[in-house]
C-alpha cells in the first residue's frame, strides 16, 4: 500500500522555504494591505466555503497565510497549516502586524493529520487550493486525514489547479503526464509570482528579487481529478459538488494568456480552451 513519501515532503520543504522568500518580494507591504481591509480570496472558493462566521476552519498548505487570514477576516477561527518553515514564520508575523488573529502550525500535513485526531481536535470546514494536490505524495492517506478532522456535517472544499494544466509548459508544449504514479523530479518551486504579477498582487506589484532560480529540486505528483475524488468517497466523505473552470485565478500559466476581469487568466481567441482550474466539495455525513 502506498505510504507518505516524508523524504520527498523534505525536499519540497527546503524548496518553498526558498520560493517563499522570492514570493514575498514582490508582495510590498501586505500588513497594510489587510488592515485597509484587503483580501487575497476569488469568488469561487467564498461561494463553495459559505457563511464563516463562528467556523472552525484548517486550512490546509496554507502557504505564507494571505488566504488563512481572509478567511479569518470573516468570522472564522482559523489553523493554518503548512511544511514551510519560512511560510509558516512569514504568516504568524503577519497575523500580528495586520492585527488579524489565526493559529499557524509548521508541519507536514500527514503528520498533523495524526496528531490533531489524536488530539480530538475537530473543524466544521477544511480548505485547500491553487498548487496544494500536486504536494501529496499518498492521496488516500489525505482523504482519510481530512475525514478524520472533519466534525460530523462538516465539509471539504478545494479550488485547485487542473491537472490539464500541469501537462504543459508556459509555450503550450505537452511535457508531463496528465497522471503518473511515480513521482516526477523536477526543478524547485519557481517564481510563479514574477510571472503572474498584478493577477496575484492586486495591490501593487514589486520587482523585489528578479531572476529566481530555486537552489533546491522538488518532487511532484501528477493526480488526475478522478484519483482526487476517489480518495474523498473512500474515505467515508459524499461529493456535493466537481466544477471545471476554463481560467485560472490569479495565476499565468501561459506566456500567452490574457488576464481579464476578475484577474483570470485566459487563453485567447483562437486557442481552444482548456480546463485550467477545478472545484470540489465534499461532505462529512452528519452523526
């Protein structure tokens, strides 16, 4: 049976440690960002997510924190939880300067899946999105981790990136399986920020480090959508929702593509489209 691969999860460790650095560069100050109200979050994770107020939510690869403490911002009581040491550092700083109150937690997700069930510990809603499954080493290990936080009639919802997305380059050149069981040795994280510019930093774009080349290789998984909701249904959770988007949020995937209103990325006319982004949300039955 498959296991986690922590020896890879190390790899990507030091690899977003790195990233993170470069990432937050261009960013400017994002204190003053969240304190004049600002918010990092799509329509389309807000819609699946619905009323936060009072919720306890986990967050799962949270990243350095700017969607856990929009989340926050409406009502939720929010653990973010992620493998960076340099993401989790730059999140709880900036929850106390932007005077935004979230729990951050360094862990692999697997091990902080065993220890909050151990724990006892339980959420009415976890999330996940943008760049997170392609992390996982072991997807069935996941689904049962996320059942096994859910409280009873709580709910999973991600909004990710489509695995169509992943076979290509920013040229459009096929490059990678649409799946594979084994995981594929790559680059580092790159600078998907530099490269997405005013689509992930709305308020206001900064050169910061220019250049960025990961010191460190990365392993990634390539899951279709089906492995992903496979994993859900068997670990005990029933499907409410599967959405497929022909854009993608924030994030220029494409040398080509073309930001629109709303800051999502197209392809332009002329290319057929392609889905760039999924939906999901998934259901703990109620006791």
């Amino acid at each position: 049976m498959p296991a986690p691969r922590r020896d890879l999860h190390e790899l990507n460790r030091l690899a977003w440690n790195e990233a993170t650095r470069a990432h937050n560069s261009h960013k400017g100050d994002q204190a003053r960002f969240f304190r004049e109200g600002g918010s990092t979050l799509f329509p389309e994770e807000l819609e699946l997510l619905g009323p936060l107020e009072g919720k306890r939510l986990v967050h799962l690869q949270c990243n350095a924190g700017q969607d856990t403490l929009s989340l926050a911002r409406l009502g939720a009581r929010v653990t973010g939880v992620d493998i960076s040491d340099e993401a989790i550092a730059f999140a709880s700083e900036l929850s106390r300067a932007a005077g935004i109150p979230a729990d951050f937690v360094r862990a692999d997700i697997y091990d902080w899946f065993e220890a909050a069930a151990a724990a006892g510990e339980q959420f009415d809603l976890a999330f996940s999105s943008y760049g997170a499954v392609c992390w996982l080493s072991d997807l069935r290990a996941w689904g049962r981790g996320i059942a096994g936080i859910l409280a009873p009639g709580g709910a999973f919802v991600l909004v990710e990136f489509h695995p169509v997305v992943g076979m290509y380059d920013d040229e459009l050149r096929l490059t990678w399986p649409y799946r594979d069981p084994e995981p594929i040795h790559g680059d580092g994280v790159g600078d998907y920020v530099a490269a997405s510019r005013e689509g992930l930093v709305p308020w206001g774009f900064e050169e910061g480090l220019t250049g960025f080349k990961n010191p460190h290789r990365g392993a990634e998984f390539a899951h279709g959508t089906a492995d992903v909701i496979t994993a859900l249904i068997e670990a005990g959770l029933v499907l409410e929702v599967f959405r497929e988007y022909e854009y993608a949020n924030g994030c220029r995937f494409f040398s080509c593509a073309e930001m629109r209103e709303g800051r999502r990325f197209y392809l332009p006319a002329g290319v057929p489209a392609i889905p760039q982004m999924y939906a999901v949300r998934a259901r703990k039955p109620a006791a």
